[in-house]
C-alpha cells in the first residue's frame, strides 16, 4: 500500500508538492482574470472608443490593411484567425467603450500585426500546433500507461509528445506578452486611453498573461512528477 501510494498516479508526493500547487495557481489566474475583467467592463472609456474602433487604430497604426473586424459570441472568446485574416471580438467587446473591451481588442489586433510582420515565435508556434494538439489528448494518458506498465519505450513516448505542449506554452508566452506591449504602445501613443484608464486596461492583459505562465507551470509539473517517479521507481 505505501508503495502504491508513493509511486502511484494519485495523491502520491509528487503530485502534492508540484501539481497541486501549479493547479491552484491556474485556478487563481483564471479568478484573476475574470474579476479583473468585470472590474475594468464596468469602466467606460473617456473617448468613448469602441473595441473594434481601437482594434482598427492598431491595425492602421501598423499599416495593416487587409484584416477584417468581426463580432462573434460567447464570452471572452476574442481571438485572431490567421487563416481568415479575421479579428473576432465578442459580444462585450465589438461595440463596448468600456476600458476592457479597449484593451482586449487591442491585444487581438497586436496578433494581426506579428503575422502581418512575420513574427518568428508566432510562426514558430503555428507550425507546431497540429502536433501539441496530438500531444494534449493522448501524451499524458500513454506516458501514465507506460510508467504503470513498466515498459519504457511508451512512457518515453508519451513523455515527448507531452513535452511538445509544454514547449508550446512556452512559446506562447513571448507571443502573448509581444502582442500586449504592441497594444498598449499604440493605446499610450494615440492616447486612446489616459492615466487610470490606461492602467486598468494593463492591469486586464496582464491578468490575462498569468493565465498562460499558470498554464505552463501546469504542464512542467505534470512532466516534472512523471520524471521523477520514473527515477524513483528505477
């Protein structure tokens, strides 16, 4: 029983000590982000400029002229198709003045502009996207199979392939911090917002940021536990 309990894929010491905390730490990141987020919808911009206005001063700002603005619904669902060339803001962003809505469509419009640039971590991510996704649903799974199992070759395998959404997490984070600094540039250089205006919409993508580096320290954990029951057991 103690040996189960240790090396097993339960409440054993490792995933105590490093998932649980990594997990608590997403679900605070997502609080975080969600409270931020009401706090700064509640609060209208000054200038009264929309998201898709200020997504548009972006895109000009840059001199990026052949992506469209979309409403699109749900809930925080705000996101650029580079494959349509299409910036998606929802319901409470599209046509909101409030401070959020600025900054959120905003950050949408930095990712037009890094591919309009080519900007190497982006591109870099999208090549490894149809892989990470591969690795998301079966590499945890196969590298649990394997440790369970005893047979090295799948523990190793699923171990890899679970790795490449690690990697992409990390390299979504350069992506997602570049496209924030895009966007505040040109909100503080067009003074789309001012003075506490300006900080509350920081505040929003920096909340928004901690999501990702929470997401992150999920899955490092996660492939850290696994090594080390994997040592442990050898």
């Amino acid at each position: 029983m103690y040996g189960y309990g240790y090396y097993g894929f339960g409440a054993d010491i490792y995933y105590l000590l490093l998932v649980v905390p990594a997990f608590l730490l997403a679900l605070w990141a997502q609080i975080k982000v969600k409270g931020t987020y009401r706090k700064m919808s509640a609060v209208m911009n000054s200038r009264r400029i929309t998201g898709s206005q200020a997504a548009a001063r972006v895109l000009y700002n840059y001199g990026v002229t052949n992506v469209r603005i979309e409403r699109t619904g749900g809930y925080l669902t705000d996101n650029y198709d580079p494959r349509t060339n299409v910036i998606h803001l929802s319901e409470g962003v599209f046509d909101s003045t409030s401070v959020a809505a600025v900054g959120i469509a905003c950050h949408e419009a930095g990712h037009a502009v890094q591919h309009a640039q080519n900007y190497a971590p982006i591109k870099v991510r999208n090549a490894i996207l149809p892989v990470c996704n591969i690795g998301s649903t079966i590499g945890l799974p196969l590298a649990i199979i394997g440790l369970f199992m005893n047979f090295g070759i799948l523990f190793y395998v699923g171990l890899i392939l679970y790795s490449l959404v690690a990697l992409f997490q990390l390299i979504t984070l350069p992506v997602e911090l570049n496209a924030s600094r895009r966007a505040l540039s040109v909100i503080d250089e067009t003074e789309l917002l001012q003075g506490d205006e300006y900080k509350g919409a920081k505040k929003v993508l920096t909340a928004a940021a901690l999501t990702y580096i929470a997401a992150l320290a999920v899955s490092l954990a996660n492939l850290l536990r696994l090594l080390m029951i994997r040592n442990r057991r050898n």
